[in-house]
C-alpha cells in the first residue's frame, strides 16, 4: 500500500507514523514541528495546505490523521492498535 501512495509527503508521513506511532494506538504532533520533520522547504501555510488535501483523501495506510486546526496540533491513530471501545475517525 505504502507503493500506492502518490504525492512524496503522504510517503514522508506515513514513515513518520510508522516511526512515532508504531505499535501505540496514537501520537500527537504539532503542525509546526511536523513540517520540519517532513524537510518541507515551503511556507508553514503552505504545509497546512497541503496536508489538508492529505488528512481528507485519507489514504496513508494503516493510519489516520485528525487535526486540530485551533491548537495547531495533528494526531495520528493507529487504524490497527485502536483501543477497544475508542472510535476511531473514518
């Protein structure tokens, strides 16, 4: 699935993910720090952007992100390791 991903940062994020979220059932991560982590060269806007049209196709792999646009804050569930009972968003 990693394969099918088309855009180079769904690929990045996705290897974050994979590397911060791993077996847990989430992480969190500002959006600021998240662009760093990405090696985006554009403008943190743009980066928001960006990762907007990445959070509503949903396609990472094992993964789901959920912002929080008013805190600046990204988290990312683990569509795997969910805890019982804990919704996970779609």
């Amino acid at each position: 699935d990693y394969f099918r991903l088309r855009k180079p940062l769904e690929r990045r994020l996705y290897e974050l993910a994979r590397k911060h979220c791993g077996h847990k059932p989430d992480f969190k991560m500002t959006v600021k720090l998240l662009c760093e982590k990405c090696g985006s060269q554009g403008t943190l806007r743009e980066f928001r952007r960006m990762l907007k049209e990445i959070v509503e196709d949903d396609l990472l792999p094992d993964y789901t992100m959920v912002p929080d646009w008013t805190n600046d804050v990204v988290v990312i569930h683990n569509r795997k390791k969910a805890l019982p009972g804990a919704p996970v968003p779609a």
